[in-house]
C-alpha cells in the first residue's frame, strides 16, 4: 500500500491468448511497471477461474463465458473473426 504499483503480480492466461498477446505488452508493461514482479501463468479457463477464486491469481486474461458473474470484468479488446471456405 505504501507504495503502488510494486510487488509481486500473479496473471493467468488461457493458451489460446497467452503466446499472442504477451510479446505485445510485456515490455511495455515492464518499462511503466518496473517495480512490480510479474508472474505469469498458462491453463484452461476453468483451472484459472478456480485459482482467482482462491486467491492464487491476481487477475486473468481470457474470454468471457457464462457462470463468471461473480468477477468484475473489463474488455481489453476485439478481436475479428473470418470464416474461409
């Protein structure tokens, strides 16, 4: 508290958005954050859920699914889809 934005953060990401995203926002957040530690973390949404939920995990990156009411949620981004046949 006295100091904030410092310590330890735990970040859990789903597969399918971890190796995506990180290269793009770890450095950037490592140059505006550099007093925190950043632990990072890779599971399926559910084991995540499960980990916040017990105090394991600070935050989480995933896709927002049904039965996550209970977490506060911010949209990061949009991403499109295309379908090609």
């Amino acid at each position: 508290f006295a100091e904030p934005m410092s310590g330890e953060i735990h970040i859990g990401f789903i597969p399918t958005v971890g190796p995506y995203l990180l290269p793009h926002i770890i450095q950037d957040l490592r140059e505006h954050f550099p007093k925190l530690e950043f632990y990072l973390y890779e599971h399926q949404t559910q084991v995540l859920l499960k980990r916040l939920e017990e105090g394991e995990l600070d935050c989480l990156v995933l896709a927002e699914l049904e039965g996550m009411e209970g977490f506060g949620a911010i949209p990061l981004y949009q991403e499109p889809m295309w379908l090609a046949v």
